[in-house]
C-alpha cells in the first residue's frame, strides 16, 4: 500500500487494483503512519490500496435447514363450527440452507411475502430462537446471540438518523457509541473521515441529514450514512434489509459498491434486494431466490443461464438474468402446481453440485471460530482499541461504561435539539401565554369566599395545565424509537445509560420552564407566602412538570402510536384531575373510587399548593360575620338585617359574632377540602418520587418491551 499526496487538498478517493479493500484499522494506521512521516501534510490523501488481506482465517456462515412459521387467524365467512381452532399455520421458511463467506456479497431475493426480510432477520437472530428451528453456525461454531451482538451489525430498510445532526456528527457519535475509550478522539475523528471516504459521502460530510421540514443529503447518501453507523467498528458480519429500496438505479449501485468494499475487507455481506439491476448483479457473489418461503435457486449469478436452462426455460441473451428468474417464479406461483417443480430441481442441482464445490473447498484450511475472531482483530477489525493478539474472548459486550454512554447520548440529544430552538420556543410560548391568561383572570384575588373559590379553581387548573403542557413529549421517544432499538440492538449502549441521560437532559427545561409559570402568576393573581411562599410554589411546579414529563415519557415507551398515544394521555389526565379532590373532596369519594385519588398526579401538586396558600402563621381569615351569608339565598338581604342575625346567632349559641369577626381561616378552608392527610413538602417530596417512578417504569417497558425479535 502506498500513500500518494493529493495536490487538491479537497479531493479524496479510495483506489483498489485487487479484489480485497483493507479494513477500518489498516487504513487508518496507514493515514496515521502518513501523517507522522508529514506532520505538515494536508488531512486529504488518495489511498493506493495493492495489499492482500490475510485470508489465512476465512469466516463461513453455514444456516442447515431453517424453519419458521406464525400462527395466522383464519377469516371464517360463517361460523358452523364455533369449537374449532380459528388459528391456522403460516411458514415463512421452509428448510432454507446455504452459506456465506468473508469477502462476498450474499444477496436474498424474492417477490413481496417471499421470506426475504424473514431470512435475514433469522440470520441476524432477530427471531426467537424456541420459533426458529434449524441451525446457524460461523466456522461449524454454534452462534451464540452475546457473541452475534459484538461481531455483526444490521441495517434496518428505514435510514433512522437524527435529522439536524452533519453526516459526520453522526458518524463521530457512533463512533464515540461502538469504539472504545481507550481510543483517543482523534484516533475515533480519522476513523471516521477513512470511513467518510470510503462511503464517498467527502462532499456531504457537512451537510445535515435533514427531514420532510429541513433540507439535507440525498436519499442513496442518506442510505450510506445508514451504512456507515453501523460499521464503524468494522464489523465481522453486516446484515441489510433492502438497502437499495426506494433509490434510484445510480443511487443503488453507488451503495452496493459500497458493499463489495466493506465485504473485500474481510467481511460477510448479507443482504436482501428486490430487483438488481445488471451493474449490480455483476457485484454480487451468491444469490438465494425464494418463493413462499422456499428456495428455488442458490448459487453464483454465473450459474443463472446452465439452471434455467437445464429447468427448460432458458434465459434469452440480452436480458436481465435476475429479472427473467423473478418473472418465471411469479408466473410458476400462479400456476396450479406453483413453484414445487422448481424447488424439487433445485434440491436435484444443489445435490449434484455440492460434490463439485466439496473439492474445491477441501484445499483450504478451516480454523475455528475463536482463532478467526482473534485473527480480524489483530488485523484491525472489530475496534477496540485493544493491541495486537487480543483474543476473542476479550471483546467486551459493552465497549464503554455507563458515563460515556451517558455522556455521548445526552450531547447528541442536546446538539440535534439545539439546532430546532422552535421546539422549545412554541413550548415556552404556549407556558408564558397560559401564564398570562390566569394572571388576568385571577388578577389580586381578595380574601373573601369568593377569593376562596377563585384560588381554589386557579390551583386546580394551573397544575393540571403543567401536566397537559408535558404531552408534547410524546412524539420525543416515538422519533428516536426505532434509532434507540437499532442502536441498543447490538450493544452500542445500556438501557439504563438512555433513561439517565434523557432523565438529566430534560431537567434544565424543566426548570426554565416552571419558573417563567411561577414569575408569571404567583404576584399577579397575588398569592400569600412571600419569598418563601414563591420558591415552594416554584418548586412545586418543577415537580409537577418532572412527573408530567416522567409520565408521558413512560407511556410513550408503551403506546408506539402519536395520536394514539396524546389520545391515552389526555384521557387520563383528566381522570387525575376529576380524582384530585377538587371537583369532590377526599371524604366524598365513593369508597371504590379512593384508590384513583391516591393514584391521581394532580392531588399532590394541588394540596401542597393549597397548604402553601392557606396553611400560613399568623392565619388569615377568608370569611368574616356577615360574610358567612354569601352564596346563599340571604345574600340579597340588606346588611343592617344581616347584623341582626348575626345577633340573634350569637344569643343562640352564646358566642359572640359581629360583623368583623372571622368566622372561617385557612385552616377551616383546608379542613373544608379534606386535605388534612399530608403536610405541603411530604406532597413535594412524592409528586418527585412519582416522576422517579415512573422513569423506571420507562426503563422496564424499553428492557423488556424492546427486543426487536419476532416470536
């Protein structure tokens, strides 16, 4: 290999005059050796790439007779019998075997609903292994799922990626996720410019990624990215879904390219594809065609024309090898006797030249699994950061601790969201303008027995509204869903390091937040406490906002459907509301219902707030001698009449009552409301510990709730 200084600095370009590309960790020591013999040099470069990988420790994936079927229900036009089984058996695979090597490019075909996404996902033990009936073995070695996760990678048919993040951004988080700490950054950042050049994405590596409202890469460099995330660590063996769907035919081929680099530096390429073009067969090593779930040809692309021609419907000259097979078999699957004979013949021909290709294997050594792992290694593949001679067994299934993760997830959450501000800014906005519309309803409530009623309804709505406010975080987790089952998929971080770092990220907000509510209302509607009385209030409402945001993020872990899930959100916050002791006080609940109001998120915020109002020392009096006539029909009578009752009370009862005297404080309001059970910090302290709560309820639906397997 020799490096070749560009007179461009801007132009980069990978060369290769041999079949084989070198690895991620081989092209990065020679970028790195380059630099050291210039240290002056410029950070472009063009890569003459003449060495040969050791193929001295070759990897065979071997699948022997995979099965899977789903039970399907059966749709009856009548019921004649109501006792039978409506549930009916679908295979998906049917005995499907082959083989993958190192350095090819294994392509599954097929129409729609033939078993291509089915196949792939078994390989990638994305299926229940008590579902899937069969064997999958790498070097004759039984593949463990623990060691699956840390040797392959698989991209999803979607491109899941953050949209305000640069190609490169995202391509240094990943790095930062899959690479070890014991890389420095800089090693990590010139990993991630050798794999910038060899996904040809130099020209867009500054550019966002963009969505349906931001303008960013191309739909095949968007594809490429998604690639490149998932190999950032070299791996051993790549799963893809369909990676050319949706792309043009330029597009495609450019991402298939892409694949036979990655596959000739030593890796196994598997892949799904619906329809190849004639580039991209010629770069394609091994297809498996599939119909309903069975094989009915594998082999080389070669070995297309002498099978179909031997079948009896040879392929014409000038056209398309795979697209005449995928016509024939759609043609046979409408026919009477479907593709039977198909498969049948190719059972016939795999058996006659399974002789042929014994011999030719049986000059090359076969290694096991272990010295072969050890080997890619030492060569530079499987990142981490670990010297030459590292074994299998010394690949970590987590390469980071949790810090780092928590670390590099909270910057990349808070680097996309930085570059959206409207987010924030609309939810700022819709906090400030509800702020300033119950500032002006309840402008300087008095302390009479209407002022009582007012504060009550303004408790009431201000912290239900703090909870409503919190549904937006719905569509939060639902976005970056299936990033997170990707990315969790194969180890790239713990569970818990996503809950944590999302945890703490949100705070700020949070707290920004509830004190513009709190600066906004507290003097305005002229609340008692003071200084002391605001900052409980304050803190109040930072809880309030922390167990909203807890629980919508917790049902957004559960529901996987936005208006499904604003739908379930609304509801039940309005079921916390009517249980919060407002709209009927504790002891007026049907004893049937009390466990809702135990349960219900608003009780806690509004009694605390209330005690913080009304629970004062000296005590203030709401409701003075003649006063306890409002709201009732002798609220119309003259006042001269109404002291004069007050008298003849006072007789009755032998107590004293004037005009002035207070008849109903604080005290007696909350009495009157039933909150006598907890005092106003025990309130804080458990709406806090129902935002912990329901944090962790989050964490169990993404650890349990999140496989990403079929059963």
């Amino acid at each position: 290999m020799e490096l070749v200084q560009l007179p461009n600095p801007t132009a980069t370009r990978i060369r290769s005059r041999t079949g084989f590309s070198p690895t991620l960790g081989e092209l990065l020591k020679h970028v790195e050796d380059a630099q050291n013999d210039n240290p002056n040099a410029p950070t472009q470069h063009v890569l003459d790439l003449n060495s040969t990988p050791n193929s001295s420790h070759p990897f065979v994936l071997s699948f022997t007779n995979l099965t899977y079927s789903v039970k399907v229900r059966r749709k009856e036009n009548d019921a004649t019998d109501a006792k039978t089984d409506n549930a009916a058996t679908k295979i998906l695979l049917n005995d499907i075997s082959g083989e993958a090597r190192d350095g090819e490019i294994m392509a599954v075909l097929g129409a729609s609903g033939s078993g291509k996404s089915t196949l792939i996902d078994a390989l990638a033990d994305r299926i229940s292994k008590e579902s899937l009936k069969g064997s999958i073995t790498l070097n004759g070695d039984v593949l463990e799922s623990r060691m699956l996760k840390v040797i392959s990678a698989y991209v999803m048919q979607d491109d899941l990626l953050f949209p305000m993040l640069t190609v490169e951004e995202t391509l240094m988080f990943s790095a930062e996720f899959r690479l070890p700490r014991s890389l420095s950054r800089s090693k990590k950042k010139a990993r991630v410019h050798a794999l910038i050049d060899q996904l040809g994405l130099r020209n867009a590596a500054t550019t966002v990624i963009g969505d349906e409202g931001h303008r960013g890469v191309s739909g095949g460099e968007r594809r490429r990215v998604s690639i490149g995330i998932d190999i950032i660590h070299d791996p051993i063996v790549l799963f893809l879904d369909e990676p050319t769907s949706g792309l043009d035919s330029t597009s495609a081929f450019m991402v298939v390219k892409v694949l036979q680099r990655i596959a000739q530096s030593g890796s196994i390429v598997i892949m799904s594809i619906h329809q190849p073009s004639y580039r991209i067969l010629g770069l394609l090593d091994r297809l498996i065609f599939l119909s309903h779930g069975q094989t009915v040809f594998s082999g080389s692309p070669a070995n297309l024309p002498p099978f179909f021609s031997e079948f009896g419907h040879p392929i014409p000259e000038n056209e398309n090898r795979t697209e005449f097979a995928l016509d024939l078999i759609r043609e046979l699957e409408e026919a009477p006797g479907g593709t039977k004979g198909l498969v049948d013949f190719n059972k016939q021909w795999q058996l006659k030249n399974k002789r042929i290709s014994e011999k030719t294997l049986s000059g090359i050594p076969k290694v096991s699994l272990k010295d072969a792992i050890s080997a890619s290694i030492s060569r530079g593949k499987l990142v981490s950061g670990a010297p030459a001679g590292t074994t299998a067994s010394s690949v970590h299934t987590f390469v980071n601790p949790f810090w780092i993760e928590m670390a590099v997830i909270a910057k990349r959450s808070l680097t996309n969201s930085r570059r959206m501000p409207e987010l924030f800014g609309i939810r700022l906005g819709a906090v400030l303008v509800t702020g300033a519309i119950l500032a002006t309803m309840f402008y300087h409530l008095d302390n009479s027995p209407k002022g009582v009623q007012e504060r009550l309804g303004f408790f009431a709505f201000a912290m239900s509204t703090t909870f409503y406010t919190c549904a937006e975080a719905i569509p939060v987790f639902l976005q970056e869903r299936y990033i997170f089952m990707r990315e969790t998929a194969y180890n790239a971080y713990r569970r818990s390091s996503y809950v944590l770092a999302h945890s703490i990220i949100s705070v700020p907000s949070l707290v920004f937040l509830s004190f513009a509510f709190a600066a906004t209302t507290f003097w305005a509607v002229g609340l008692a406490g003071g200084t002391t009385g605001f900052l409980f209030y304050f803190l109040t409402i930072v809880a309030s906002f922390w167990a909203g945001s807890s629980f919508v993020t917790f049902l957004s872990g559960v529901v996987s459907h936005v208006m499904l899930g604003f739908t379930v959100v609304v509801a039940i916050l309005a079921y916390f509301l009517l249980f919060s002791g407002f709209f009927i006080s504790r002891d007026r609940i049907p004893p049937y219902w009390i466990w809702f109001h135990y349960i219900s998120l608003v009780k806690y915020p509004y009694e605390g707030v209330l005690q913080n109002e009304f629970d004062l020392n000296p005590p203030r009096c709401f409701v003075r001698g003649t006063q306890m006539f409002d709201s009732t029909p002798l609220m119309e009578v003259p006042e001269a009449l109404k002291v004069e009752l007050l008298k003849s009370m006072s007789k009755t009862l032998g107590i004293n009552i004037t005009s002035s005297t207070c008849v109903i404080t604080g005290a007696d309001v909350l009495k009157q409301q039933g909150v006598t059970q907890l005092s106003k910090w025990n309130c804080l302290w458990i709406t806090l510990a129902w935002g912990f709560f329901f944090r962790f309820l989050f964490y169990l639906t993404l650890l349990f709730g999140s496989k990403n397997r079929r059963r």
